[in-house]
C-alpha cells in the first residue's frame, strides 16, 4: 500500500476519552492507595527507604514550612537535579527572580 501525502494525521484523543481515562485512573489510585504504606514498609525492610522519613514519602511534611519566601525545585533524576544547580545562586542572590 502506497502512503500518501494528502493523508490526516492521527486524531487527539476527545474530551470525554480524555475524561473517562482521568476517571479510571483517579478510581484506580483511590482503589490501590491502601497499599502504598504495607509496600513503603517492605521497601523500607529492603533497604530501599529511610523508614524515618516514610511519612513524607505519604505526603506529611516532615519540618514546617520556614517563613518568607519559597522556591521549590523539582528534579526527578540527578542529572535534572544537577541542571537545576545552576539556578540556585542566582535565584537566592535576587529577588527579581522570584515571583510571590
């Protein structure tokens, strides 16, 4: 089978697939979060958290929030982590940087 040129690219999900798939995924979250301490546990058991701080890992803060202002810095592997490096001085040095 020949391709063409006039051929339409693939279609976007719709909105209602969009929000079926948002449903079956917030029902799926409600439905496993019961597991999430039982397996931090085990991992904790592991070796593979620091069972000190599994509360955080559940989204209890372990310190209060410091007063002023607060830039959060998010890297999901140390290579993003270490490119936000960069950042951190010239952010904490000047204001006109951060936006309340």
């Amino acid at each position: 089978m020949v391709s063409s040129a006039a051929e339409s690219p693939p279609k976007a999900a719709k909105p209602l697939d969009a929000m079926l798939l948002l449903l079956l995924y917030r029902l799926a979250t409600t439905a496993l979060s019961p597991l999430a301490r039982p397996l931090l546990l085990w991992r904790a058991r592991m070796g593979k958290e620091d069972e000190a701080r599994l509360d955080e890992r559940m989204g209890f803060p372990g310190a209060l929030r410091p007063e002023g202002t607060l830039v959060w810095l998010h890297g999901a592997s140390v290579g993003e982590g270490l490119s936000l490096l960069p950042l951190v001085d010239p952010a904490a040095s000047s204001r006109s940087l951060l936006r309340a």
